[in-house]
C-alpha cells in the first residue's frame, strides 16, 4: 500500500480542475456498467477528487456536505481495489469494513454498495451487521468472509470480540462515514478498541460533512499521512441546481395553499414536506388526506425499522410525499441543559437523518420555516443531490420573517452576484379563494382529538409490524412492499367532495398558462436545441409560477389509476 509521505491539503483549486470522467479513472467494466446503471452519467466533485486519491493508494480525509455524493466517492475505489485483488488472490477474506454512526445509515452505505456490486455480486459479496438481532444469529454470514463489512463500530468490536470476525490477517480497508457524528454517538472508545483488532498497515478513508475537533482526533486515530480534500462547495448546492423560492403567507393561507397546489397538480415529483412538530405532520396529514392526497409521516417518535423501511419505500418510488418534522429541540441553541439525555437522543436523531439520503426528491417545501439556518440547510439539502435538479418552497408567515432574513444573510454570499438566492413564489392568493373554504372546511375537521388519535393509531400500528410481524415479513418480504406509510388514518370525517376539483376552481392564470404552454410546445418541436429536462428547469428559475408545472386535471386522474 503506497503511503502519501506528507500530509497534504487540497481545496478545489489545488487539484487539477480539468474533468474527469468515470471511464477515465481505470475503473472495471463491470463498476462502470452498474455506475451507467444507477443513470449517473459524470462524477460529483468529491468524486471527481477522492476516487483517483484512493486508487493511488492513499489515506483520504474528504470533507463534504451530504448529498455531495461521497458514499460512492469511496465505495467505487473500494470495489475497485477488491476486484484487482481477487484476480490474483486465492483465499475469501474481508478486506474492508465500513463504519458508520446508525443502523440507517450503514444500510444505505450497504444499498450503495450493493448498487455498484449489481454486476459483481458474486465477485464482491457485503453484509451489513448493523441490526440489533442477536450476535448468533449472525455468525454464519460472517463466517464467509464476506469482502466488506458495514456497521457501527460497536457492532463490529461486539463480533470481533465474539469471535464471529477477525480483522486482523486480512483487513486492507477503513471507511468511516459520517465521522462527525461518530463520537458524538458515543463511539469513541469503540472506535479506540477496535483500532487494537486491525493490522498495522491498512488504506483509510473518513468522510465528514464537517471538520470538528472530534474529526481531527479521529484522524489522528486512524488515517496515516492522509490527504485531505477539502471541497470549497457552498453548503447547498449552487443555483443552477437548486432553485430557491419563498412565499408570504399566514397559517390558513399555507393550508389554501398547500391544497390548491396539490389538487391543481402543481407539485411534480417526489417531495417532502417539512413542518415544525409531531402534531404538525399529522394536522397536515390529515388535512391533505381528506383532499385524497395520501402523505407518510416521518417523525422520530416511530420506531426505527418503521423509518427505515418509509425512507426504502420512497426512494423505491412507492408513494411520493413523506411528511417530516425536525427535531425542535436542536432549532433553539440557547436550551436550557437540564434535560441532558434527552438533548442527546435529539441529536442523535438529527444527525440520523441528516445523513439519510431521499432519493430524487424534486422539492422540499418548508410548510412550517425552519427555526435555524442549520436546520434551513439540513432539510432543503434534501433535494438537488448528486448532480439532481432541485426546488425549494418556503411558506413564511410573519413570525417567521426574521428567521427567513436570517437564513437568506447567512447564505447570501453563495448568491450569484447581483442576484437574490430567495426568489419570491408569485402565487395570487386572490385566484384561489375558491379552495379557502374547502380548505376551511378540511381544516374544521382536523381536531386536536383527530390529531391525537392518528398520532396513537400510527405508533399502535407501526408496533404492530415491526413488533408482531417482523419474523413473517423476514419469511415473506413481498408482503412487506405490500405494506404502505402513506394509508389514510381516517380519524377524520371523510369528505368525497373535497377530493374533486371543478373546472371553476382552476385559476385563470393557469388556464392561460396552460394554453401557452401547448402552443410553445408546438412551435419548438420542429427546432433542434437544449433537452427538454433543461428547458424546463430553466423556465421555472425564470417563472416562479412555472416553479411547478401546471398539468391539467386529467393528469391527476391518470396517476391515481
Ligand atoms: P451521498 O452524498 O453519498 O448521500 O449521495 C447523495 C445522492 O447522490 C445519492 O442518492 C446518490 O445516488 C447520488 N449520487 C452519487 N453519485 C452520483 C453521481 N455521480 N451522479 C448523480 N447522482 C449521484
């Protein structure tokens, strides 16, 4: 293994900017098959940067926001490295094993490299150790000595000290992901043991999306001479990617609002929804839910696997809307510290998700505004990821105009110049009066009992599969796709009415909206230019109405077929 000789720090600048691309690198067919395969055509910076570095050998230390694409920035050269190896190798060993701080995210680095595997499968075979089933139960897949192992660090040492893994012949690899959050999770002394169960010589890489205190320690921890990449990148994506929006509106305006884009079919594509509490997810949830617009909850009160299994479903494309909640007690810095514990399990939850990636999530819209910048950041920086386009919409009530002031100064050197990062969203609450009663009367329904009784009725039913059910869904995983987040609670009155919408409440200006569209369509099919995709994305940063597409009713139709 090649050690660089000198710590090195590369920014942005310092390393060649000349693009590279994945069949550049030297990268086997068959990872180049399932990279075409998962539709990414170029690699993200970071992987543009770190893969290279690491298939020369190289210890990496890569900072990079999520969404940056660094799961893949060093699950490629791992595959890689394993596949040049196995050419000349005799023996099966595990020659790398992946850490990361959650149960969550060890599955999606194992989804990730399950991907890239997709045409090796047999060649590179991964476990992922991370669920909490008894350590037994779990020996005979470690006993073939799979290529990669991924879990948290205390899963792994609990093997190892089982004598169910050994490290220590065999081991070539140490990816520690998300490695902010590693101490911060209470893995430190973990982290420390585990060190003393690996060879004296073996290629490590740490990804962060921070460089903290807790980082460097534990780079001096584990990475020998490492290289460290510090991408100069904002921390959202740039504007050609993610489009920003904001609308002024007080709170049964956003109910209006919310409504009316939905039933006109405004919103296009996968979103998530984000509102300030518990009780907000399921007061919107339901209100939508007498419009017929179903919505999943994501919230920390549910169990584990019941997140788990939402995140897999969305991003398998099952439903399309998930609503969140962050965690409020991290919105509000100047918390008093007595509840100790429980700050800690918030951010423990906070960090969980921050890593979790939604995939292809076309917009996020903010129903309630984030209370804080990081958290602005956290849950917009669900969209436009890897090389994705993206839309951001942010409801704001009058309240909630400082925070957005806020937000907009801190990320206002990002701007392009001369321009604003926060676009208004144009909507003429005037043309959608007819959707305020409706709205009113959905909302009238939605009581603090209905509330509370959805609340129950969601965590009794989670409980139910992940408790009851869990070893007949183990036996017959088809009935588990079967099993939707997004059903209707029905704990309100259901209204039929208020799921159609008459040609009456179509405002005018999306009528003409909608005519001009078809006639633009018919003058340029004839003219060769920019793709479609472009054209689109580029007419809604110009139009904040075109933000989201107008499709006409029967487009609604046809998607509930
Ligand atoms: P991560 O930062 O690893 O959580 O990745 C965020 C998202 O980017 C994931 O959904 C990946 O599938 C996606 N992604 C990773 N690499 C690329 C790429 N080169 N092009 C497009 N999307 C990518």
């Amino acid at each position: 293994m090649v050690v660089c000789t000198e710590s090195t720090i590369m920014s942005d600048d310092d390393v060649d900017s000349e693009f590279l691309g994945f069949h550049e690198m030297g990268l086997d067919d068959r990872l180049l098959k399932a990279i075409s395969k998962s539709g990414w055509r170029k690699p993200t910076p970071i992987q543009e940067k770190a893969i290279p570095l690491a298939l020369e050998g190289k210890d990496v230390l890569a900072r990079a926001r999520t969404g940056s694409g660094k799961t893949a920035a060093f699950c490629i050269p791992v595959i890689q490295k394993i596949l040049a190896a196995k050419q000349s190798a005799t023996e099966q060993c595990v020659r790398a094993v992946v850490l990361t701080p959650s149960k969550e995210l060890c599955n999606q680095a194992f989804r990730n490299i399950k991907d890239l595997t997709s045409s090796c499968s047999r060649e590179v075979r991964c476990v992922d150790i991370s669920q909490p089933n008894p350590l037994p139960s779990q020996r005979p897949m470690l006993m073939e000595k799979p290529d990669i192992v991924v879990g948290t660090p205390s899963r792994v040492l609990a093997h190892i000290e089982a004598g169910n893994l050994c490290l220590r012949d065999s081991l070539e690899m140490v990816i520690i992901d998300e490695a902010d959050l590693v101490f911060s999770f209470g893995y430190e002394l973990d982290i420390k043991r585990l060190l003393e169960h690996l060879p004296k010589i073996y290629q490590a890489f740490l990804m962060s999306a921070t460089l903290t205190e807790d980082v460097k320690a534990l780079k001096k921890m584990v990475l020998h001479n490492a290289v460290i990449l510090k991408l100069e990148e904002s921390r959202l994506p740039e504007t050609w990617q993610l489009a920003q929006y904001h609308i002024k509106c007080e709170d049964e305006d956003k109910f209006t609002l919310m409504c009316a884009l939905f039933k006109l079919g405004l919103i296009r594509g996968k979103s998530i929804l984000f509102v300030n509490s518990v009780d907000r997810c399921y007061k919107l949830k339901l209100f939508l839910e007498q419009f017929g617009v179903n919505a999943c909850v994501l919230n920390s009160e549910l169990p584990v696997n019941s997140r788990c299994h939402i995140v897999t479903q969305f991003n398998e494309d099952v439903y399309s809307y998930i609503i969140a909640s962050d965690e409020t007690l991290l919105a509000d810095p100047k918390q008093k510290p007595q509840d100790k514990k429980k700050h800690k399990k918030k951010i423990h939850e906070y960090g969980v998700s921050r890593g979790i990636d939604f995939q292809n999530v076309s917009n996020v819209i903010n129903f309630d505004f984030p209370r804080n910048v990081d958290s602005y950041i956290h849950r917009v920086g669900r969209t436009a990821r890897g090389n994705n386009h993206g839309t951001a919409l942010s409801f704001v009530n009058i309240k909630e105009m400082a925070m957005l002031q806020e937000v907009e100064d801190d990320l206002a050197d990002h701007a392009p110049e001369g321009e604003n990062l926060f676009k208004p969203y144009n909507f003429k609450m005037e043309e959608i009066e007819g959707f305020r009663y409706r709205s009113r009367d959905a909302m009238r329904a939605v009581t603090r009992l209905a509330i509370r009784d959805a609340r129950m009725k969601e965590i009794r039913q989670e409980l139910l599969t992940t408790e009851k059910l869990k070893s007949h869904f183990e036996d017959n995983p088809q009935d588990l796709q079967v099993l939707r987040h997004d059903k209707a609670l029905h704990t309100v009155k259901k209204q039929v009415v208020l799921k159609h919408v008459p040609d009456y409440l179509v405002p005018k200006t999306l009528k003409n909206l909608q005519q001009e569209e078809k006639t633009d369509k018919t003058k340029k099919s004839n003219k060769p230019g920019p793709s479609r995709g472009q054209l689109k994305f580029k007419k809604r940063q110009a139009d904040p109405l075109k933000s989201f597409e107008f499709t006409g009713l029967s487009s609604k139709k046809k998607k509930k077929k």
